[in-house]
C-alpha cells in the first residue's frame, strides 16, 4: 500500500518538534529560566510554542522552537539568534 504522506510533509513534521525545556533552550539561546518566565507572563503561549508532555499538572514542558523562534523575531523586529 502506498502512503499518502509526501517529503514535503514529513519534512515539515521534522522541523515542527517538540523538545524539553534543555534543548529548546539551547536551541534558542535563552536559559531555561527566561522561556518559563515567557511562558508564565503569556507570551510563549500552550499549544503552539509549548505544551505539557502528557496531561499531568507534573508533566514535563515541550517546546515547539521553530514557533519559538517565529514569536521572538516578530519581539524583535529580527531573527532571535541575532540577538544571542
């Protein structure tokens, strides 16, 4: 059977993961500290820059950097890793 899925899909599925709090944070090039307190103030918000690994209060936070990255270059006026 052949599978509707295209390259162009799954490379776009590639570059939309979600990764720990450790990863994104080095990824993004701010301590893990700052994208919690982004989070907290509202401006990473759930479900599209982060999200609860499972749905536990207890769970670990997932970050989507590539949206991540998206949010702080429209703060900005210019790409987040410029910045760091």
């Amino acid at each position: 059977m052949v599978s509707n899925i295209t390259k162009m899909q799954i490379l776009r599925a590639a570059s939309h993961r979600w990764v720990s709090p450790e990863v994104a944070s080095r990824e993004l090039g701010f301590s893990e500290n700052s994208l919690k307190c982004w989070r907290d103030a509202g401006y990473l918000r759930e479900g599209k820059h982060w999200q609860l690994k499972f749905p536990l209060k207890s769970s670990q936070i997932c970050y989507q950097v590539e949206e991540c990255k998206k949010e702080m270059d429209e703060w900005w006026g210019r790409k987040a890793s410029d910045i760091t």
